[in-house]
C-alpha cells in the first residue's frame, strides 16, 4: 500500500514539473520584447548641473519649539530607565 501511494506520489510529482515547465515555456513564448526605439539616454551633466543649481537653503532651518524640548526632557526624565543586559566579567570592589 504504502509502495504504490510512494509510486503515485512520484508520479504526480513528474508530470507536475513536466507541466509547469511546459506552461512557463509558453508563457515566456507569447511575451513581447521591450520597444527601446523611442527611449533618449539622459543628460547626466545637466542632471549634475541642476542638483547643484538648486541646493537647498541649510541654515533656513526653524528654530526649535520650547515648549517641545521641555516636554521631550520631561518625558525621558520620567522614563524608567532600563537595566543593561550586559553581563559584568569583573565586580568592582
């Protein structure tokens, strides 16, 4: 019994792959090729040229929110703080 469950097990498993290896033949078969005909390389050195002609303003930045700061440090005053999972390989005396 289990002799012919392992024989038709096999089998499935053969004509299974022989089938899905037909379908993607087909399917790869009936793809069209990309059309590049219409498709201009680009123009990296004006590219380059534009990234450096249009840099943003760094020292624009808004100043920071008080009230925001207060708040931050408050809540990391109040957080409890973790134990280090690290394993001491000396005690200090």
């Amino acid at each position: 019994m289990v002799r012919r469950f392992r024989k038709l097990a096999k089998t499935f498993a053969i004509i299974g792959s022989v089938a899905a290896l037909v379908e993607t033949a087909i399917v790869f078969g009936t793809l069209a090729e990309p059309d590049f005909a219409n498709m201009q390389p680009p123009d990296v050195n004006d590219q380059e040229h534009q990234d450096t002609a249009t840099m943003p303003n760094y020292r624009a930045i808004p100043p920071r929110d008080p009230l925001l700061c207060a708040r931050t440090a408050e809540l990391a005053a109040s957080a409890p703080r973790k134990r280090s999972r690290l394993i001491p390989l000396w005690k200090n005396s």
